[in-house]
C-alpha cells in the first residue's frame, strides 16, 4: 500500500515531463514467493508493458496472501495479457528470471540490503518514508537538473549526469559491523 500511495502522489505531484519512476526487482531471499512474483510480474511487463505491469502490481501486493501462479495469471489477465498459455509457459521456464536477478544485483552493487529502497537521481532514499521526504530530495533534484541544462547538458542526458554527479558526491556508506556497538548496560 505504501509503494501505491507514494508513487500516486509522485505522478500527480510532478507528472510524466519531471519524474520518471523506474522499478527494480528486489526480491527478499527469506521470502519463497518473492522471486516467482517478481517473474511473474516481469512477465507482465515483457508482453503488455508499463501500464499491465502496474495493474499486475497493485493486485498482487492488495492479495500479497494469494501469491501463487493461479494468482499471477489471474492478475496477467485482469491486466491485459490475452496470451495466457504463452505467459504461463514463460512462468514455468523461469523465461523472465534473468531480469529479476539483473535488477537484483545491481541493487545490490548499489548498496541496497532491503526494501523499500528508492534512489532519485542517485540519492538514496532508504525505508517508507513520509511523501515530504521525497519530495523535499525531488525539488532539490530538480533544481540542480534546471541549472545544469541552463548551463548545457542536454536534457536527454540529464539523468545520467546527475546520478553520476550524486553517486559520486555521496557520502561514504561505513560497514555496519563496524559501527555497532555493543550494549553494555
């Protein structure tokens, strides 16, 4: 529910010309029906695209308890996937599990170690956060990207310069291990 809300709020805040969400599979390893799920939506996306993905993703975390492949090719059907024995033959051959592990690793050289994990333009917004969070980070992103296309970045490359810019302007991420302590009192 949170992701639905948060990312709700973004589009009618700033619509399609300032914010672009992108989703990135991360799916938890104790968790045994996240990785099927996160095929069976990837799926959804591969043959009906960005707006059947959604769909499929509002009604799976709604019924989160249904997670199965009778729920995935119900949820591909209500989303518009009218070939239904060739998503299902895709389920069965793990056709859309590269992906999901591609999403997963980059998250993971990224330093994403859970969920919900968000970046706008490389900054890190880590955990559920109230919408103010995010769109305190999103004006300030979008002033930066106002300045550098007035001082010539093309716009189709504004994205890439400004996560290359935050990545590399970010502050160090320290080990954990490191920094715990232990209680003593």
């Amino acid at each position: 529910e949170f992701r639905r809300v948060l990312f709700r709020s973004v589009k009618q805040t700033y619509g399609p010309d300032k914010v672009r969400i992108i989703w990135k599979n991360n799916p938890l390893p104790f968790h045994p029906n996240a990785h099927p799920a996160a095929e069976a939506a990837e799926g959804v996306f591969a043959t009906k695209g960005n707006d059947a993905f959604w769909k499929w993703h509002d009604a799976a975390f709604k019924d989160q308890k249904s997670l199965g492949t009778d729920s995935y090719v119900k949820w591909a059907q209500a989303a518009g996937v009218t070939d239904v024995a060739g998503y299902q033959a895709g389920l069965s051959s793990h056709k859309w599990a590269d992906k999901v592990d591609k999403d997963n690793a980059e998250g993971k050289q990224v330093g994403v170690n859970g969920t919900p994990g968000f970046y706008i333009n490389g900054v890190e917004v880590s955990g559920a956060q109230p919408f103010d969070k995010f769109k305190a980070v999103i004006d300030q992103e979008l002033q930066k990207a106002q300045a550098k296309i007035a001082a010539g970045t093309p716009k189709e490359k504004i994205y890439v310069a400004m996560s290359t810019d935050n990545k590399k302007n970010a502050p160090a991420k320290t080990d954990e291990k490191e920094d715990e302590k232990e209680d003593t009192t």
